[in-house]
C-alpha cells in the first residue's frame, strides 16, 4: 500500500505518547539538577566543577533519549522525507 | 467513534515527525553550547559565570519545547490515559 493509505492506530500513538512522557521526565529531571548547580555555583565557587562535569554527563544522556524518540518516531512514520527542512 | 477505532494519517505523523526533528535541533544546539562552556570552565574559572547564566537561561526554554511537543502529540493521541506511569 502506498505511503498515503498508511495510518496508524491510536494504541500504536499511545505507546509513542507514554514512550515520549518517559523521555521528557528523565529529560526534565537533568535539566532541573544542571539549573540547581547552576544557582549554586553563582553563590559559592566552588559548585562551578560539579556544574560541568555534570553538564558534561547529561547532555550527552539527553542527546542520546531524544534520538531515540526520534527513531521510535521513523519506525512508525517511515524515515523522514528529503527535503522536509529541519531546522 | 471509540478511541479504538481512531488512528492518524501519515501526513499527520510527518508532520509531528518533522516538528519533532525542529525541537530536537534545537535542543541539541542549546546542550552543545552548554557543553562547551562546560569545557571552558574546567580550564578557565571566569567561563562558570557564563555557563551558569547559560544553563539558567537556555533549560527553562528546552522544558518549554519539550512541553510544546506534548501538546502536539496530546492533540493526535487524546490526552494520556490515567494510570500509566510516567517515569
């Protein structure tokens, strides 16, 4: 069947949905450690070093669940269209 | 007609799969320059003020793009059911 007839079913989306809560809690959960370093390390100095190495461990994490939402998207969408600009 | 019997279109999943791509873009680029001040401040103290302010500033605006996406996906999919676990 051709790319225009394909649907998929809302059981399949709420598995994307649930799949996409998980991520963006993990996600929101680093982000709120990186900001409570980052008011810290604006009053005391020494929080500066465990700031960046902090920034340095999770955002690679972060990169890495956003990229595999995005593949669990294309396993359902099929891969992303050329030509469709990204950013 | 029942939740069951919904489903999205193709086209549909394109386009929440191509908003996605813009999120993630643009999420990946705020956490590359977090890293690299992060970087910066282990050789040189004076970046931790700058990366400070910066994860302050550019976290907040990631949690933000991450809820827009939600919403997008909320429209498609219903609200999430009660009951599944989040994280």
């Amino acid at each position: 069947m051709s790319d225009q007839e394909r649907t998929i079913s809302q059981e399949e989306l709420v598995v994307l949905q649930k799949k996409f809560s998980e991520i963006k809690h993990s996600i929101n959960n680093a982000l709120a450690v990186m900001m409570a370093l980052s008011e810290m390390s604006q009053r005391r100095p020494d929080y500066s070093e465990k700031l960046a190495s902090t920034v340095l461990t999770k955002a690679p994490q972060i990169v890495s669940s956003l990229q595999e939402f995005t593949q669990a998207l294309n396993e359902k969408a099929g891969p992303k269209p050329e030509g469709i600009p990204t950013a």
